[in-house]
C-alpha cells in the first residue's frame, strides 16, 4: 500500500469535479479487490474523498469499475 | 426551469448502429424543450468490456448524451428507456458542477482597474 501524502491527491490536481467516467483516476483510489480506499490511506481530504466515492459508486453502476475485483459468477 | 443533465446508455453490443441511433432520437424526442431545436450532445464511446456481466452480456456500446431539460420531464424520459430491452443499463445525473468556471470574477477585477 502507498504511503499517503501530506497533500490530498486530488486537490493536487486541482479537479474542479471528480468524473465517474474517468476510471484511470479513480482505480487508483481502489484496493487490489475493488474496495474503496478509506481517507487514512487514500489521503483524500473530506471533501474529495466524499466526491470520489460517489463517483466510484456511479462508475459501479455503469460496470466501468467492478464491485469485487477477482469475482467469479 | 431547465438544467443540465448527462445520461450515460448502455445499449447491448449485438444492436446495429442504425438501431442505437433510432433509439437515441426516440429517447431525446421527449426531452426535446418546445421552441428549442437544440440537440443533445453526444459521445459514442463504442463498444467496450463490462467489468462484470449485466444480463448475461459481457460487452456493451457505451454513449454518453448531455441536454438540458426540465425535471419533470424526466419521469417520462427514463421510463421510456427502462422499458426499453436494448438498453443493458443507464444513469441520469445532474451535469450542472462540470461546467466551466464564470468568468466573471476576473471580469469584476479588471474593471476595478479602469475606475482606478
């Protein structure tokens, strides 16, 4: 696991909106498993990681992003 | 009062082109604002990989529509799409927060500048 940053990652970026289409940066904020992050590892402030976890939820939906990763049906 | 939405589709992979265009105007004709010719704009991302199965398909053609509209329309507007078999999946959310930034704050600025 990355050690996380003094800096929220995403502030870093300086994003005015978190896009849930945007899966690249958002598997970032994922475990190995799929799971989200929590804010002691993501870094994440409160608002970012609020932002980024709705958009995570919204990329499930769309099965951009898997719910568990590694899953067999 | 009309506001922006973005509506993702996924529509399953085995329709035609010619199938998924049809349906789309369908769709957009009952967003469609009276006296407004204005077309929603869209984004066909194309076929891609599901990242886990939804109704047993595992690809889907993925199109990305924005419009504005009025929010009573929107009852109408995702039942149509619900009852419809060739969309896997969708999800309506308000676009408003995309936006760009106004200007108007530098504007404001500037014109400080010329009184002074």
């Amino acid at each position: 696991m990355k050690r996380m940053s003094k800096v929220c990652p995403i502030c870093e970026l300086s994003l005015r909106v978190i896009d849930y289409k945007d899966e690249r940066l958002l598997t970032r904020f994922l475990t190995e498993r799929g799971k989200i992050l929590p804010r002691r590892l993501s870094g994440c402030c409160a608002r970012h990681q609020r932002q980024m976890s709705t958009a995570i939820k919204r990329a499930r939906e769309l099965a951009l992003l898997p719910y568990i990763k590694g899953h067999v049906g | 009062m009309t506001r922006q939405y973005e509506v993702v589709y996924i529509f399953d992979s085995a329709l035609e082109e010619a199938a998924i265009t049809e349906k789309l105007s369908r769709f957009h004709a009952l967003i469609q604002q009276p006296g407004d010719a204005a077309q929603p704009e869209l984004n066909h991302w194309g076929k891609r990989s599901l990242a886990y199965p939804i109704k047993k398909h595992e690809t889907g053609y993925y199109v990305i529509a924005k419009f504005d509209a009025a929010g009573e329309q929107l009852p109408e507007f995702e039942r149509a799409i619900k009852l419809d078999d060739g969309v896997l999946r969708f999800l309506v959310v308000l676009a408003e927060n995309a936006q760009p930034a106004p200007v108007a704050v530098a504007k404001a600025d500037s014109d400080e500048e010329d009184d002074e």
